[in-house]
C-alpha cells in the first residue's frame, strides 16, 4: 500500500505536550504501514506565525527522532496553488467576493432572528451571495468563500474516522445550515486552513491524516472542498486529546509549557501514554520509537472498536 501521512503544525508558538501526541501519532501509523511521514509548516495565518518558531518546531521532533522523509513543505510558499484552486471553484460559480464586515454579518443575522455564533464564527447570511450589493461595491473585497446552497439544496457531509464514532462526535455535518458559506480567502489576504490544507494534502499524496480531535470539526469542510475540486478525500484518525487542568484542551491558556527535552524518551513516553501505549523500556528515542511502532498495531485495533 502507498501510505502517505504528515504532521501539519502552525508555527504560533514551540510544540507543546498535545501537538507532540498527533506528531507522534502519525509517525507511528506511518512506520506501521511502511509509508512515508512528511511535515508542512502551516504558516498561512501570517498574524499568528511567530518568527523562529518553526524551526524551533522542527528541532524539537529531531529531538525527539521525528524526521521527516522530505524537506518540509512551507505554506507561505504555496499561493500560486492556492490561486489555482480558488481559480477553479469560481469557475464552476462556488466561490464568490464578500464585501461585509463582521458587524454587518451580525446585524444581518439579528435581523433574520438567530444570533447563532459558532467557535467564534458567525454563520454567513449571505448578503453577498448573488453578488455584492451595490451599495458594498466601492469596498475593497474583503473575502472569498465557498458556496454551500447547490440549487436551493443544503449540503451534507457524512465521514468516517478511524477512531472516533457517531457516539463522541457528530459525523454527518449539514454544511450550509452548521458553518455556511465558509472563508477560502480572508479579509486581510491570508488564505484559510480549510483551502490550504485541502489543495496541500492533495498536492503532497496524502493519504492518511492522523491529527487531534480538536481538529475533527473541520472533516466535513475539507471533504466538500476535496469533492469541489475533484481531489482525493484521504482517510481520517482523529486522536485523544491531552487535557489541562480545568479538562478544555491543552493550550497556552491552561497550562500547556513547553516541551521538556532534557529527556525526549520521557517526553515521548508521556505522548504515548494519551494514545493509550503501554509502558517501553529503550534508552534511545530511536529505540523507544522502534518499540512504539510495534505496539502501535494494538493501539489501532482497539481505535476501531466501536463504543469505546
Ligand atoms: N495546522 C493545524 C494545527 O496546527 C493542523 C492541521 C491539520 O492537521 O489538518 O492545528
């Protein structure tokens, strides 16, 4: 089998204890397949990159024996692809110019009665959708996004992962009714995850994504895209979270620090213990990620268990 499989971090800060849990997590399931495991660096969110923190990023998973099978792909390098793919979703009419601010957004939906915000993100009400209104036209665009009414009709998305079931997370997303018309490229130039990631893991053979399950949201929107733009849709694990101490994800804010390398074996050991691997005994992180990928086969099985 052609296994391809990638870590995708953002460079807004070094690794911390979670975003070394899907490292190593889709190292691992790279090895056990005998594929290849690449690193992109998803430095699109210009705001959010902080300088040196991607080779910061790439000097920890050294540490730690995680190196990729190639030169790591840099976004920032990739507009002309992302030009493309945005070329050919306006072609076939499933992209189009959104000249409204955020405060307008909000009036819109007030007055359609929902003041539904969702992760922070309001669901479009589509004042743009034919066109910008005339009296938005002397405004600089501001942003471009996808579609989601094909013909009057919402879009649903059903997926599987090879971990998560229908009991934990919500596997068929109506699109149009729970995120709507999406950002592809946003108000201040930046292009969006979703269409980054999508041309990205496409361009870079991708056929096995292993990340978090904070991530897991976003599934239904990169099929679509895929399907919008006649890619490959590849196959999904979603991994376990590491918790802080209230129980929300690990973050900046409640508690993530920095990784301690002064002994990577224990540091993986720790990732480990999130995905659920018993104990190893190895001296090196070579060795100890030799042993890993070994007891990776249990840990997959038990992963596609139902009911967890
Ligand atoms: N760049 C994303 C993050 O750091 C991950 C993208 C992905 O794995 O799809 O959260």
């Amino acid at each position: 089998m052609t296994y391809i499989g990638r870590f995708a971090p953002t460079p807004s800060g070094p690794l911390h204890a979670g975003s070394l849990v899907a490292a190593l997590a889709s190292w691992l399931d790279a090895r056990h397949h005998g594929g290849r495991w690449l690193v992109r660096i998803e430095d699109v969110d210009r705001p959010r990159v902080l300088p040196g923190a991607a080779e910061v990023i790439l000097g920890q998973l050294a540490r730690c024996a995680l190196v990729p099978d190639e030169p790591p792909l840099w976004q920032s390098t990739r507009d002309a692809a992302y030009e493309a793919a945005l070329a050919r979703l306006r072609r076939a009419g499933l992209a189009y110019d959104c000249a409204c601010t955020r405060r307008e957004i909000g009036e819109a939906l007030l007055l359609q009665g929902h003041a539904h915000a969702r992760h922070g993100e309001r669901i479009y009400p589509g004042t743009c959708r034919g066109g910008v209104p005339p009296a938005l036209r002397r405004r600089p665009v501001r942003a471009v996004r996808l579609l989601t009414q094909r013909g009057g009709a919402p879009v649903c998305i059903e997926w599987e992962d090879r971990r998560l079931d229908a009991s934990v997370q919500n596997m068929t997303q109506n699109v149009t009714e729970a995120v709507g018309d999406f950002v592809l490229r946003r108000a201040d130039g930046c292009w969006a995850y979703q269409l980054a990631v999508v041309v990205d893991d496409a361009a870079q053979g991708v056929t096995h994504v292993v990340r978090g399950e904070d991530l897991a949201d976003n599934t239904a929107r990169q099929i679509l895209l895929q399907r919008d733009l006649g890619l490959p849709t590849p196959s999904y694990l979603h991994t376990p979270l590491v918790l802080g101490a209230d129980g929300a994800k690990l973050s900046k804010q409640n508690g993530a620090r920095a990784l301690d390398l002064a002994d990577p074996v224990a540091t993986l050991s720790a990732a480990a213990l999130v995905l659920g691997l018993p104990p190893l005994l190895a001296g090196t992180p070579g060795a100890w990620l030799d042993q890993a990928v070994s007891a990776w086969a249990g840990i997959i099985a038990r992963y596609s268990q139902p009911q967890r």
